[in-house]
C-alpha cells in the first residue's frame, strides 16, 4: 500500500469538499440568511485538506488495488462528516441527526430525521440537495474528472466506487470516460428543471428536485414529497427522469451517439422495463379493486414503482394504506434495485439477472451431469469468478439487512418497521413500511439506531465489499 499517498488524496478530496461547501454560499446571503455556517464548514473541510496535503508530499504516485477501496470508503465518511457541519451550526440538527442526514444524502437514500422541511433554510436545503446528487454519480469519480493534476491512473478508484458487477468504460481513459458520464448526468439534471419549470414550478423547486432525481435521492423541499405540489404533469415528467436515471448511464451514451439497436438489445434493461411493467400493471390492479380504474390511481401506482425500483424514495401518496398484495410489490421492488451503472441502489438488476442463470444453470446440471451450460449476458460468457462474486454479495446483503433489522427489532419496533428500515437502509432506497413509512420519517429512532442505519446506508452505496474488506487483517499487512 501507498499510504503516504493515500492521505495526500485525501487531503486533495477534503479541499475539494470545502470548495463545494461554498456554492449555497451565496444563496444564503441573497436570502438574508446565516452564510457563515458554509464559510465555516469549507474553512474546516479544506484546511484539514490543505495540511494533509501539505504534509504527505510524495513522488510515488501509484495506486494499488487496497489503496483504492482504502481511499474510497475513507472519502466518504470525510463527506458524510463534514457535510453534516452545516447543519450542526445553523442548530437545525443535533450531531448525529445531523450524521444521519448528511449520509442518507451522499449515499441517495433519502431517509430523513427532519420533522419540518419547510422550517430550514432553503440555503440548507440546497445543500442537502446537493449532497445527493454528488453523491449519485460518486463523488469520486466527480474528484478524478476535474483533478487531472494528480496524475494517476485512477482505474482502481472507478472499479471501487462505481455501482454494479460490471464497468463499462466508455472512453479509453479514465478521465474521459468520468466527464463524459458526468457531461450526461448534467445534461439530464439540466433538462429535468426546465422541464418541471415549464410545469409550473418555482425556479428553487425545480432545482432541488431535479437534483434529488438524476441521484435517485428523493429529499424533497415539501413536507408530503412531490404529492404536495398536486401537479399530474410534475409528476409524470418526474417518473421519466427516475427511469433515465435508473438506467445505465453508459446506454444513455450510446443512445446519444445513435446506436437505440443495440440499446434495446440490452438484456439488462429489457428485465429492468420488464419488471417496471409488470410492477405497475400488478399494483394498479390491486388498487383498481378496492377504488376503480382512473387517471390517478394508474399515475399513483406507476409513480410508486417506479420511485422505489429506482431506490429514489420520493411518494405522492400514503401507500400504507393501498391493499396487502400492492404493499408486497413495494416491499419486492426494494430487493431489486436501479441498473448496474446507475446512480439507484440496491442489489441492482445485473446481479439479479446472473443470479437467476445461474440457478437455472445448476439445475439443469442437476438434471445432466455431463452438460455445459454456461451463464452468458450480452452474448459473453460469465465466469464462475464473476458468478461467484455475485452470490456472495447477495449472501452478505441479506446478512446486513438481517444486523439492521435485528438493531431495530432490539430498539423496540415492530417486525414491518424493522426489516422495511433496514432494507430501505441498505438498498439506499428512503422510506420504508410501519413507523418509518411514506409520510413517517427516522427522527423517532433512537441513536444507535440511527448509527447503525447510517453504516447499513454506506456499505449498501458503496456495495457492501468496499468498506467489509477494511475489516480484514489480510488487508492490513504488508
């Protein structure tokens, strides 16, 4: 390991954080409100940068496998740390709500301790904005795109925090392929805001939300979410916006550059449309029988699913009390997840898909000893590496999901509040069923739990192995 090295990273991360610390800034002052808080917080964030990178000065400069997921996971407890100073100064939040809402933003979860949206600064409340669209394309990657400077083949980085089993680069180099996922990601920010502007929204509603949907976040500047504003139209072009951006971003590219054939020849998105579809169609009817077909019911259901298979968390209606058989397919969707290169959590549809092979691989071996039947995606062979990666990771996703639940369950709630809480912690999905559902938040809980769903939020953001693997001694020794 180059550790020398990897502080001196950190440090350059650390300034960077101060710097987008300052962008509310301004806003603030035009508002009338206290901008000292961000001065503060960028004044900390890159002075703590600055020492360490003045102090770790180093002419090696490479970057080894375990440097990568070392500086991965540490840049996001430093952003989740500093991040949260914002709201402990302006007295909005105590330290650990503040924790708690600083990383359900940079992971894209959603899930908020806040009883009174409307009483924070809306200074604060595009900070909160932002942390979740830093966080859902990686802030790491966002680092290497704009700090060429420092000179390193950030491959590791890429492989380390970029969701899903597969990277696809797009561009021979790195730094290429980071600005132009990152030139995408804007692009359709950018795009959403003019068009919820167009229906009616003021230019700081636009803004946050188009922020909070590109990362599949879901903070909402409204108490009852996006259904407050009671708009069809927001709503509709808010669902297309979470399909984009729980899509792979690398087929946005290439539908850009005019290849829709061999975008709709991607199995991986033919069984995430699929699952949309069928999701849809499975709650609608649900719903349809206890309130008749309409407009809003097929709106309401279609918004749902999609809100929570892209793990955005938005909701525009109380869908604790749609029947049981609507509520399970809710529940479902939180087990599956956005598209592997996406910016929505969860186990991802990739993973899900090779799983699936897979098992229909071994039984048909069961059956005929003696046959091949290798798991292929895209027409390539998967190998029993990759396969095995991917079975492991569902192993331990489970695992985490049964440690937060069980966390709950010992604070004292009830079987569907505990496990919803922890697969919505995990999956980084935002609201979940009983006492933490679509009009509930996470304030109620007590610290620890609070503690323990903020560490579930991480390790599901960056994939679980990112941040397990610092727990092995065979990661430390030399």
């Amino acid at each position: 390991m180059n550790r020398r090295f990897d502080l001196n990273l950190l440090g350059w991360f650390a300034v960077l954080l101060g710097a987008l610390l300052l962008v509310p800034l301004p806003v603030a002052v035009a508002l009338g409100e206290a901008a000292w808080p961000f001065a503060a917080s960028a004044a900390s964030a890159a002075g703590v940068g600055g020492i360490l990178v003045a102090l770790t000065r180093t002419e090696e400069r490479r970057m080894f496998p375990r440097d990568a997921f070392l500086v991965v996971a540490c840049s996001w407890f430093l952003a989740s740390l500093f991040g949260a100073l914002p709201f402990v100064l302006h007295r909005s939040l105590g330290p650990v709500d503040a924790l708690f809402e600083t990383v359900s933003g940079f992971t894209t979860t959603g899930s908020t301790v806040v009883n009174d949206v409307t009483a924070l600064p809306r200074s604060l409340l595009l900070w909160r904005a932002m942390t979740q669209w830093l966080g859902g394309m990686g802030i790491i990657l966002f680092a290497i795109a704009v700090l060429p400077l420092l000179g390193i083949g950030g491959m590791q980085l890429f492989k380390a925090e970029v969701p899903g089993p597969v990277t696809d680069k797009v561009r021979p180099r790195l730094t290429a392929t980071a600005r132009v996922l990152w030139l995408v990601y804007v692009g359709f920010t950018v795009a959403e805001c003019l068009a919820l502007r167009w229906c009616g929204l003021g230019w700081f509603d636009a803004v946050c939300h188009s922020l909070t949907t590109l990362a599949t976040g879901g903070f909402s500047t409204r108490n009852a979410s996006v259904g407050e504003f009671g708009s069809p139209a927001v709503e509709w072009v808010i669902v297309v916006f979470m399909l984009a951006a729980g899509t792979n971003f690398v087929l946005h590219l290439r539908l850009l550059t005019g290849n829709p054939r061999e975008v709709l020849r991607d199995q991986e998105l033919r069984l995430f449309g699929g699952i949309v579809v069928a999701a849809s169609a499975v709650t609608v009817v649900s719903l349809a029988a206890s309130r008749g077909v309409n407009a809003d019911v097929l709106r309401g259901a279609v918004f749902q699913v999609v809100s929570v298979v892209t793990t955005t968390g938005y909701v525009t209606a109380d869908f604790e009390g749609w029947p049981h058989l609507a509520q399970l397919v809710l529940l479902l969707l939180m087990l599956v997840g956005g598209m592997s290169g996406s910016t929505g959590g969860g186990p991802k549809v990739l993973r899900l898909l090779l799983a699936v092979r897979a098992l229909r691989s071994t039984l048909h071996r069961l059956i005929r000893p003696n046959a091949v039947v290798p798991v292929k995606v895209h027409g390539q062979v998967v190998g029993e590496s990759v396969l095995a990666g991917v079975w492991a990771f569902l192993v331990a996703y489970a695992l985490l999901v049964a440690l937060g639940g069980a966390v709950m369950a010992a604070c004292g709630y009830d079987l569907p509040t505990s496990v919803s809480a922890a697969l919505t912690a995990v999956g980084n999905v935002g609201p979940g069923i009983g006492e933490v559902g679509a009009f509930d938040n996470f304030a109620h809980l007590p610290a620890v739990a609070k503690l323990v769903l903020a560490g579930c939020m991480l390790l599901g953001r960056l994939e679980i192995f990112t941040i397990l693997v610092l727990f092995s001694r065979a990661f430390w020794r030399r």
